[in-house]
C-alpha cells in the first residue's frame, strides 16, 4: 500500500495528497492523486547554478539540421493550425533558439523568453497568438506557476505548443532515460495533460509520442 507524502503538495494542481512513486540512487519522486504529475521531491533538485551549467553544455544551434528537424514535429502541425500573420512567443528558448526561427522564417513572427537565456520579463505581460514550449515544461519547478503563465499569454482562438515525453506507468519509469537527465523534475502523463484541459477549458491534441497542442477557446 502506497503511503501518502502528506509534507509534499502537488507543485502543479496543488492537491495536498501525493505518494511516493519512485526511489533511484539519485532521487526521490511522488505522484500527484488528482493530476498525476510524477514530480522530483524538493530536496533533491539542483541549484539555479547548477542547473545552468548543465544546459550551457547543449550544444543546440539555431542553423542545426538535425535539431530543426526535431522541432519540426511540433513547428510543422502548429503551422498548419495558425492564421496569417499570427505572433507567438517562444517559453524556454535556451541558448539556441532555433524554433523562433523556425516560425518566423514560416511568416509567423515569435519572439523569445528564457531565464537564463532571454530573460526578457516585459515579454511575458503580452498576449500572443500562440506560445511554444519544447523540451521546457519537465524543467519547471513550479509547474502551476509556469502553466498559469502559459495560458495568461495566450489570445482568445490561440494554440499552446508543447514538446515533452509523456510519463507511462512504473514499471516503463524505472529504466526511463528521460529521468536520468538531473534538470529534468516535473514529468507529465497524457493524463496529467488531459485533466489540465478539462480543468481550464482547453481543447487538446496528442501528436505522435510527444507533441501536444492545446486550443484555448475564442470566448470563455
């Protein structure tokens, strides 16, 4: 029988009642009852320090051939979803911002924002079209606080992008190699997407293993 981790609140929905779901030599993880997010308890996350010298190591470029044909998983179905002239921003660009790029070059003109890359905070008081987030949302420590701010950014009719792998069960976890990367904390399931939508009001698509497009509707 699992037994409640009554200390550790759900840092996504808030729900009081979490339990422990995994155990490594590394870290400890919980799982929300209500959202389902599997999350790496507080303890065991890296400083903002640390953090950045981890992702100072990528080495992701915006003129990559092989990363842009990555990202063009989620900029390819976007594009096909948007109105002429739509703006968008970028959340969690990193050090190379290529699918800003991406979609500009498609006419779509998108700025970008990232705390340590682009920290551009008047960027997130405006509203856009559309907000992507690639390979981002599993970082976040606060991912209600980053959630909200996701939606708030976005228009009435506007498309939320998101690139993440998709959590399954425990047994698929326990040799899961999206676990292994140190920054990665917040690990999302289909579930977990599809009670954010049902929550907020959003429609939602799943696009091959890991894309997923929420439409945030004209009028709530």
């Amino acid at each position: 029988m699992s037994v409640r981790s009554q200390d550790v609140s759900c840092p996504l929905c808030e729900h009081p009642h979490t339990f422990p779901f995994w155990e490594d030599k590394q870290r400890r993880y919980a799982r929300c009852e209500r959202c389902r997010l599997i999350f790496v308890e507080p303890g065991y996350r890296l400083d903002a320090a640390a953090e950045k010298a981890i992702y100072d190591r990528h080495e992701n470029r915006v003129d990559d051939a092989g990363y842009r044909r990555f990202l063009s998983r989620l900029a390819a179905p976007l594009v096909e979803r948007l109105r002429p002239g739509s703006t968008g921003l970028d959340f969690g660009c990193g050090p190379g911002p290529a699918l800003a790029a991406m979609l500009t070059e498609a006419g779509f003109a998108t700025t970008t924002y990232d705390p340590y890359y682009a920290d551009y905070p008047e960027r997130l008081a405006q509203c856009y079209d559309f907000v992507t987030c690639t390979e981002a949302i599993e970082h976040f420590y606060q991912p209600g606080r980053e959630w909200r701010q996701l939606l708030a950014m976005l228009a009435p009719g506007g498309w939320l992008g998101l690139m993440t792998k998709l959590a399954r069960d425990q047994a698929a976890f326990a040799n899961w190699h999206y676990k292994q990367d140190p920054t990665h904390v917040s690990f999302f399931s289909r579930d977990t997407f599809l009670w954010l939508a049902a929550r907020d009001g959003l429609g939602i698509e799943f696009i091959g293993a890991d894309v997923i497009l929420l439409h945030k509707p004209e009028s709530v």
